[in-house]
C-alpha cells in the first residue's frame, strides 16, 4: 500500500485524496481492548489502516488486524460508519 499511495502522491502532488481506512476494536476473553501505539501520531489507537484495490472494509480490517498484530480475527459486528474526518500526512 506505501507504493500506491506513494504513486499516487507523484501523480496529485499536494492535492487532496480520498483514501478509505478500515480498523477494528479487539478484545480478549476477559473483554479487555487492544491498543496500539501508532507511529505516525505517536497515539494510542486501534489498529488498521488503508484499503488496498477490491478490498471490503472487513476484508482491510481483518488483514491490518493480522499485519500490525499477528492475530488472525472475525467480524462480529459493524461499529460504525465515519465521515468528514480529515487527516493530514507529509508527501
């Protein structure tokens, strides 16, 4: 995904894109939540991250899930839906 978004970046320059994140909230059988520190905010977060081409957002969220945690997971359950969140990363 840094190659296409990379790519991406050489063709727009500064101009804005609209890239879809998915992510999910992991929990343990004692109910307790996964946190992650991101890297790029230096936050704590859930983990996730950018859909790659043909992807569904449970499909992302499972494989991010499994890239950032080593954890192979299931959807239970659609959270939410989140628009007109806006973030800004260096070119």
């Amino acid at each position: 995904m840094a190659n296409y978004i990379k790519e991406l970046r050489e063709k727009v320059g500064h101009d804005y894109v609209f890239l879809n994140f998915a992510g999910g909230c992991v929990f343990n059988k004692e109910g307790e939540v996964l946190l992650q520190k991101r890297g790029d905010f230096n936050a704590w977060g859930f983990p996730g991250g950018a859909m790659e081409i043909g992807e569904s957002a449970a499909e992302t969220a499972i494989r991010e899930i499994k890239e950032e945690t080593g954890y192979d997971v299931e959807i239970n359950e659609l959270i939410g839906v989140y628009t007109k969140y806006f973030q800004s990363y260096p070119n």
